[in-house]
C-alpha cells in the first residue's frame, strides 16, 4: 500500500535544528556540551572557487550538499555558497530538498536521487529538479502530476523539471543509453513535465579507461538526444575526483562534492595542472572537546566498556564528552589518537556511546585539567589530524568520517575569524535552553495530514 505525508499524518516542517546567528562580536549562547564542530565558511567558499577556476568558461561548479552537506551543515552551507555567487546546489533527497527551500534559499536545488511518485506534485510546488532513471517509476511520476491541481500561482505554465539519469557503468541508477530518447520523448510529450539535464556518476574517477568508456557512453546518450532535438541546459557527468583527475569531460555542469569541503578523494591522482588547486583546499570541519572529567587511575585500572584497555602505570585519563553516536566510531577504540597542546595522545578503552578516554599521562608541562582544548579531526600546534587519517584508522574513507557526524554535535560557523552563527539540537537555543519554539508549537496545532509548504 502506497504510503503519503497525508494517509500518515505527517508533516515536514522547517523546525530541525535552526540556526543561531551570533550578536554583536560574535556573541553566541553557551555550547550545551563541550565538544563541538568548528565549521569555516570562509575556506568553503574558497574551496569552490578553486574549484570553478579549474572549469573552462560557460561551465559552472555546483555543490552537493547532500547528507547535512557531508555532515558540515546544509542549511549554513548552503547559504555561504549561495551567497559567494554559487547558481545550484545538489541534493540526494526530497526532503533535503525542502529543508533548504524552507531556510529561505532560492536557487534551483537537484534531487539527485529519484523521489518517491506521490512526491512529484510537491517537488513542482517548491521548484526543485528531479531525477528519474527508471521507466516505470518515471510513469507513476507523471502521473502523479497529471493527477495534481494545476496551480495558477506556478511558473513555466506548471511543469516540473526533469533532469534524466543514464546508466553508464556505475551500476546504481539510470536508464540504459539505448532508452534515452524513447523515456526523454516520454517525458516532453507530457504537458506537466520539462526535461532539463542529463547526467550520470564516475565509478573510479582515477581509472582513465573505466572513466574513458563512461564519459563514451555519457556523450553518445547526449547526442542521440541531440539528434532527436532535444535541448539539455545541463549535462553532467564529473565530480570532484574527476575534475581534479581530469578524466572525464566537463559539459556544462560539475558537481562538486569533497573537495568543496577541503579533501581531496582518497586514492586519487591528481594531473599536474590541478596540483596547485588540490594543494590550496582548505578543511572545512575540525571537531573538538574539553573534558568533562581528568583523573588520575592505579596500575591496572580498566578503562571503558570490556574493558578493552587497562593502565600498565598510574594513569592521567582524560573523558571527553563524544563517542559513536556523535560519528566517532567504535571501530577506533584503541587506535585513534587526539591533539592536545599541539601533541600527541592515544585514545585508550572501547569508544562509548557518548564518551571516549585519551591517555594524557605523558604530555608536557602542567597536568591536563579539563580546560585543555582536544582536537579530534583538524590543526592544534603545528599538527593535523585529518579526516583521512582517521578514516584510515577505522579501514574506511574520509567521505564516511565527516559525513557521520551526528546532528546532536553543535556546529559552530566561522567567517572571517569571528564565530557568526550556531547550531544545536535544541530548536532555538537563543530563547532560552527548555523553552518552547514557537513554530514547533503552532505546528503542533495544525491540521494533520497538511504538508508544510511554507
């Protein structure tokens, strides 16, 4: 049975974790814990200006700031590339999507991965390009929108824009390029619908011949269409791997995922002439914390959950207030380590759900106290510890280390050295931790099944 926002009741309103903006010299509320995400717009938009100066005129970058834009933030993200002259954004869902249009940002936002066909009416209402790569699901699409109200108040005489995905080797999504022109012929021929891009997704970015017979297949699909008089405002096949590999072509848009954040794709090669742009990306995300607890364990104490770990000496044990459901994995227990005072120390004990313990006993000079900073992912004394090297750490990527920070962790925004703006958990910490938001509270009081439009 086909589930919708009305048959359930549900709404999506524009109430999840708004953000904070700083008062006069960058006066923000206390963190409601001490371990937070520093989050730097400035080398953000720096990052996606390099990036655009690596694309040849006419071809534009566009962000995916999907997955809270890789854990950074969406909402702030997206309003900082907006603002530096950014013209689209790409999404991987729906509501995604919505949470964006509802945070006041106006510039056409892809959805990149298909979205469900009852969705398709409200996709049209908030002006948001979605993809379809499958015939069938592409049929319930446009039927759901030819079953929908026309609007008066729409523009384009009411027609949502379509952007097709074509299968060119990832194996994940697209039609086959033999069916482009039959399923794009399906999609002009409808009076609620406008084909507005093609694209499809790089499996190894760095493999020149994979990328070669892709990018073959990409620009055979775009032709046919050519052939048939389609016109595509938006072809796209590259990310950030392929640009700064420059395997692939171009066309008209580029998607600019990890390397907008200030990474370089694990693994990757970079050609020489993008070698100056790659080492100019500036990290976005540092994660730091202050103890909640210092203290001093015998000789053959344990320590955590196990315990995994049980001091050889008299120990000095630093707890610091983050663990796997704030994105720092179980899987690092025993084998990360953390800044503090620009040195070294070994995450020690089994990483918890909300704590995890540093051995301090041999960092110099006074005893760490909990007014010490520990920086987790990012700079502290002439050191770094990066993404990469903690994903390596957990035999992953960096992709999965910076987008598995959790929403519960606050992110505070930084421009041009002064803090500007903050997000918690809580839905306005600016009102006063505990007391009600009153959106949330007008929400609660309108009629279900309603989705917010607003």
């Amino acid at each position: 049975m086909t589930t919708t926002a009305a048959a359930t009741g549900s709404r999506l309103l524009a109430t999840r974790q708004p953000l904070i903006e700083a008062g006069p010299g960058g006066a923000l509320p206390p963190l409601p814990r001490t371990a937070w995400l520093e989050i730097d717009l400035d080398a953000l938009t720096s990052n996606a200006r390099l990036m655009q100066g690596l694309l040849p005129p006419g071809v534009r970058v566009e962000p995916v700031v999907k997955a809270d834009a890789y854990g950074h933030g969406a909402v702030a993200v997206a309003r900082a590339l907006v603002a530096d002259g950014v013209r689209g954004l790409g999404v991987a869902t729906f509501d995604e999507a919505l949470e964006l249009r509802q945070a006041g940002i106006e510039v056409p936002i892809a959805i990149h991965f298909p979205i469900p066909p009852e969705l398709a009416p409200d996709a049209l209402r908030h002006s948001m390009p979605i993809t379809v790569g499958d015939r069938l699901l592409l049929g319930r699409t446009l039927a759901a929108l030819v079953a929908a109200p026309v609007r008066s108040d729409l523009d384009d005489e009411g027609r949502l824009d379509i952007q097709l995905e074509v299968e060119t080797g990832l194996g994940r999504g697209g039609v086959h390029p033999d069916e482009v022109a039959a399923v794009a012929a399906t999609i002009t021929a409808n009076p609620r619908a406008r084909l507005v891009g093609l694209w499809s997704h790089l499996q190894a970015a760095d493999n020149a011949g994979t990328t070669s017979r892709q990018d073959a297949l990409f620009g055979a699909a775009a032709g046919l269409l050519e052939a048939a008089g389609v016109t595509l405002p938006a072809r796209h096949l590259t990310a950030s791997g392929g640009l700064l590999a420059a395997t692939a072509g171009t066309y008209d848009v580029v998607r600019i995922g990890l390397a907008q954040y200030g990474l370089v794709p694990d693994g990757l090669t970079v050609v020489a002439r993008s070698r100056i742009v790659a080492a100019g990306l500036r990290p976005v995300m540092a994660l730091r914390a202050r103890p909640v607890r210092v203290a001093w364990l015998d000789a053959g104490t344990g320590v955590s959950y196990g315990p995994t770990f049980t001091t050889a000496r008299r120990s000095r044990i630093a707890t610091l207030p983050l663990g796997y459901a704030d994105g720092f994995p179980r899987s690092l227990s025993n084998k990360a380590q953390v800044l503090v005072r620009g040195v070294r120390a070994p995450q020690v004990g089994t990483v918890a759900m909300d704590a995890i313990m540093v051995d301090v006993t041999d960092v110099p000079g006074p005893e760490v106290t909990v007014d010490d900073e520990f920086t987790l992912i990012g700079e502290q004394g002439g050191d770094r510890i990066s993404a990469l090297e903690m994903a390596r750490w957990g035999n992953t990527i960096s992709y999965e280390v910076i987008a598995a920070m959790s929403g519960r962790l606050p992110r505070v925004y930084y421009a041009a050295a002064e803090a500007v703006a903050l997000r918690t958990v809580a839905c306005d910490a600016s009102r006063g931790w505990g007391k009600p938001d009153d959106r949330a509270v007008k929400a609660s009081e309108e009629e279900p099944g309603q989705l917010d439009s607003r």
